[in-house]
C-alpha cells in the first residue's frame, strides 16, 4: 500500500459518496485509537462495495480490508483493491461446482454415515472436508472410500429424509470445497503486528435483511492469533455500525457510528494458546464481546415490518416542534428497537405497538406520510395559496432540471438496468438475500464512474466538431471552448440533479395540501396526537425497567417532560387551524423547517 495513492482514493471516494448521498454522517470516530493495531468488524454488511469506501473515508486510519478474491480477480475492482491493500479471501460459497452424478443413501448404511453415488467420481472430485449440497441439506466428506461411497460427518434427519426419498434416482449435489484459509490468517497477523488498521465484515457476504447475521468466529481468532504470536501487542477491536436510509436510492443517507475499543485480555490470549477446548472458549468469548460491540452501534429487527414500526413510533415520540440531530434520530431508534424487542410481551408495549401498526395502515389509506399528517391543518385559503405556490415552485425546478436529466438519462438508464440485473443475479446465488439490493447501490456507483466520463467525452466530441466545422474558429479556439463546455455540462447536471431532488419534494408535500382542501382529516390529526401521548407515557413507564432505574432512564432522555407539554400544547394549536381561516403562521412556518428534516430522517 503507498499511503500517497491510499489517501488519492480516500479523497475520491468521499467526492463518490457525496454525490450519491445526500449526507453521509459519523458518529463516535474519536474512539479509534490513534496508533496501534486496530481490527474494524463493521456491519451490517448492507452494501456492498460502497461499505468499505464509507469506512475508508471517515475511519482516519489508513485500513486494509478483506475481500473476496472473486471480486479481487475482476480488473477495476482489484486494481482498487490492491492500491488500498486489500487482502484477498477465496470463499467456500464462491467456488461451489457442480457434483457429477447423483447421491443416494442405502438404509443398510445410514447409521455408519456413508453416503452413495450412482455415476459418481468422488476419488477424482472430493476431498476431505469438503462439503455436499443437496435439497437445501448439506453433510461434510470425513474420509473418500470410493468413486460411489463417501463417509461424512453426520446425517441430520432432513438431509437423510431427502437422500431417502430419492430412492434409487438419487439427488443431483453441488460440492463445496474446503478453503485452506492459512494465507489470508497470516496475512492479516502480520498488517496487524506492524500496527496497522484491517477491516473485516464478520457476517461473511453482503445482505439486504434488517438484522445482523451470526457473526464469524475469523475477527475473534485474528485478534487472538496476534496476540499469541506477539506478546507485547495489544490488538483493540473497533465495532462500526453501517446505517442506511434506503441504502439502494440515489440521495439517500448514512451514518457509520464507531463503538468503544474492545480490547482483549490476556487470559483470553493465554487460553488461547492452550488449544483444545479452552482455546474454543477463549474464541467464543472474544466473539461474544464483538457481538455486544456490533449490538451498541447497529439498529437491527427482526423482519422489515417491525423497523418500519419501530422508526414510525420513534417518529411519533419526537415533539412537533423538536429538531433532531441525526445522532440523536439514531440514538433513539436503537432505544426504541430494544425496548421493543426485550418489552414485546409486555401487554403495555404490545398494545401500544398494535395501535402504531393500525395507524401507518391508516395513513396508507390516505396516501402520505407521518410526517405530512400535520401539514393538513392549513385553512383552506391557506391551503389553495400554498397549493398554487408550490405547483409553480416545481414547474420551474423541473424546467430547470429537464435539460440536465435529458443529457444524463443514459447514466441513469444504464446504471438501473444493470443494477437491476447484477441484483437478480446476486439473488440467486445467496441464501441469505431478500431482494438482492445490497448490490444495487454499488452497481448504480460502478456503471455512472464508467459511464459518465464516457457520455461527457462523447458530448465534448460533439461540441466540438460542431464549432470546427461551423463557428470559423481556430483549432485553439475550438479546443478551448468544448473545455469549457465540459465543465458547464459537470457542473449544469450536477445543479440540475439538486433541482429534481428538491422538485420531488415539493411534489411530495402536495398531497397533504389537497387533503386540507378536499377532505376532513381531523380524525386521522386526532389519532395523531393521541397516540403520540400513548407512545411517550408507554416509554415512560417502560423507560426506567429497560435502565434499572429512574436516575439512569432520566439521565439518558433526549426528549423532557416539558418538550412533551409544549409539544402538545403547539400540536392543539395548529389543530385548531383547520376550523379557521388564518392562524399562526410563523408557528407553521417554523413547523415545516423542522418535519422537512424530519422527512429526511429514517
């Protein structure tokens, strides 16, 4: 790694994250250690490519990741990949091929763990330790008898259900060949005995699920290794949490947060050292200290439905006329999942969560937003003017931003076609994805730094020609001038691009302007503020039992008692506009600054 060209990335790729988010926010950097080895084990690994380059950017130490060798092998992606020193990881899931003929299991020998071929060559294509995939069932090779007989580790109930089943047909099989990881351990030990930085996702591959998946035992045993191999250094494990609002979306936002240093004892390196069980226990002990770590900088659920419940109630708990920090936003969503998550059963929390759900169908019903519900408590003057106004505001944006769209539609046509298609393919080749969009926003990334260049030479060429052959300048002249059209079209499409993003939400606040005028909406104000008072007296009284006591939970509250009444007491006030014709306007003025950022937040 030359630090030179480390930190020229570093630089890119801030410019690269700050075109395609909106914000990207860090939280708790001073944490990290400023020399010494350190381990980042960052998660949920929700993105792809793009996670690195948010690490790289805001860790401040130069750090070396691990990463794929199939990813590693690709020209650009590897080309980056060593200027940042990487370090590459064969993956068993990367090399799975295709068995030869099919498996199946004599009843006769089902206890003695041998599996059977029918056309099987498994002295030429298996080894020990190698795994068999068959019918969502996988055993693992103990020892190759011969090209039809294989003996393996154990036989679950599903797995021998299957081979059964399939009787003398047999099943088709995938194997997975075990990966001697001995290089890349050494690899890692030694970045981290010169007192370097190494980043690690310990889930393993990318996803696009709401929670963490059980972590790998690698982290903990790199940390360990070193220690063991040199007693005097003293590796300190860094958790990063990944957070992204519509992590797939263009002028989305992110927040890393860095928790505290996790620093390992040296009981834990001398158990280690022992083998056997007790080096498995030190393993297991170590690892469980990195899941708290990734725990306290993470906002995980258990399905999608429940974080939308969870950011929706958090939504609902935060004063009308309060502006949060995006560290405070975070702070009290994780405060929210883990009340919700240890209180579940608690007929209070339970209930309070039901009557969330049954209002975010309701405002489904509606058509808008938490966040809009509010805005429908203009007079109806008011209302029309506002309505008027702001159809004007979003025509002139987008005939501004129309010329600019219509030079980068290729961009972004191509960037979605393929993103769409690298999505499908990651799809299919996981277990553990949903929709596949963990790959999505780096491919939108990869196509536009491919494709943009590209379109603006193309369009530079085109300028040009058309001056040489029509304008009478000189070659110089001609040259000079497409140069600075290059630049006036970066800088046009990077203005129109800001013109669209605030024409979308102008557009997004009409529909609660149309409501004023054409509905009655004062049930769905009302559930509105009863159910917020609902929310903040069920964290009220649940608060201090998730802390252990009244002191602490009273400590920890970002949001007063008193926020609360003047919340309630503004949250009448505007419900009152909608039966009057004029009203409070700098209240509403100040109202909307704070629920446009509120709209932005997750």
């Amino acid at each position: 790694m030359i630090p030179a060209v480390y930190w020229a990335l570093a630089a890119f790729f801030y410019l690269v994250l700050h075109i395609f988010f909106r914000e990207v926010k860090s939280r708790g950097a001073y944490k990290i250690p400023k020399r010494g080895p350190v381990l980042f084990v960052v998660g949920p690994h929700a993105n792809q490519f793009i996670d690195p380059m948010v690490l790289v950017t805001h860790a401040g130490r130069s750090v070396s990741f691990l990463m794929a060798k199939k990813s590693f092998d690709k020209f650009w992606i590897g080309l980056f990949g060593r200027a940042l020193g990487a370090i590459p990881v064969v993956r068993p899931q990367d090399i799975v091929k295709k068995g030869v003929g099919k498996l199946t299991l004599d009843p006769a020998l089902a206890e003695s763990k041998i599996v059977s071929g029918i056309d099987t060559l498994f002295t030429q294509h298996l080894h020990t330790r190698d795994v068999l995939g068959f019918s969502g069932n996988s055993v693992e090779v103990i020892e190759v008898i011969s090209d039809t007989q294989v003996s393996v580790k154990a036989i679950s109930e599903n797995a021998s259900k299957a081979l059964l089943e399939a009787g003398d047909a047999g099943v088709a099989f995938k194997i997975t060949p075990h990966v001697n990881q001995n290089d890349m351990f050494s690899a890692v030990v030694q970045r981290l005995d010169e007192g370097e930085c190494v980043g690690i996702f310990p889930e393993g591959g990318s996803h696009d699920r709401t929670e963490l998946l059980p972590l790998k035992a690698g982290g903990a045993i790199m940390a360990l290794d070193a220690m063991a191999k040199n007693e005097y250094l003293n590796v300190q494990i860094v958790p990063a949490g990944l957070n992204y609002f519509n992590a797939h979306k263009w002028r989305s936002r992110a927040v890393i947060e860095f928790g505290d240093p996790i620093q390992i004892s040296r009981a834990h390196v001398e158990a280690y050292k022992k083998g056997g069980e007790a080096k498995r226990e030190a393993i297991s002990q170590v690892l469980d200290e990195i899941y708290k770590g990734m725990k306290t900088v993470t906002v995980t659920a258990p399905d999608y439905d429940s974080l939308m419940l969870i950011q929706a109630a958090r939504r609902l708990y935060r004063p009308i006329h309060m502006k949060l920090t995006i560290d405070e936003t975070m702070y009290l969503t994780r405060r929210f999942a883990e009340i919700f998550t240890k209180f579940g059963d608690d007929p209070q929390v339970k209930a309070t969560i039901e009557h969330v759900a049954a209002y975010n169908r309701l405002l489904k019903s509606y058509g808008i937003q938490d966040h809009q519900v509010m805005r429908t408590s203009f007079g109806k003057r008011e209302a029309i003017g506002k309505f008027a106004l702001r159809v004007a505001e979003a025509f002139f944006l987008f005939a501004f931003a129309a010329p600019g769209a219509l030079l980068h539609a290729p961009i972004a046509l191509l960037a979605k076609k393929i993103s769409e298609k690298k999505a499908a393919e990651a799809l299919r080749e996981s277990s553990v994805k949903i929709e596949g969009r963990d790959v999505i926003a780096t491919w939108k990334v990869l196509v536009s730094l491919v494709v943009a260049p590209l379109l603006y030479v193309m369009y530079s060429i085109i300028f040009f020609i058309y001056l040489f052959f029509t304008s009478g300048f000189t070659i110089r002249q001609c040259f000079l001038s497409t140069l600075v059209f290059a630049v006036v079209t970066v800088v046009f499409g990077v203005a129109a691009m800001r013109a669209s993003e605030i024409g979308v939400d102008v557009i997004k606040s009409l529909r609660p302007l149309y409501l004023s005028v054409f509905a009655d909406t004062d049930d769905l104000r009302r559930v509105r503020a009863e159910l917020a008072a609902e929310i903040n007296k069920t964290m009220t009284d649940v608060g201090p039992r998730f802390y252990n006591s009244q002191e602490e939970f009273e400590k920890s509250r970002i949001i007063r008692p008193e926020d609360y009444k003047l919340g309630e007491l503004l949250t009448e006030e505007m419900n009152k506009k909608k039966s009057k014709s004029r009203g409070s306007t700098a209240l509403t003025t100040e109202w909307e600054e704070v629920e446009k950022s509120e709209a932005d937040s997750p």
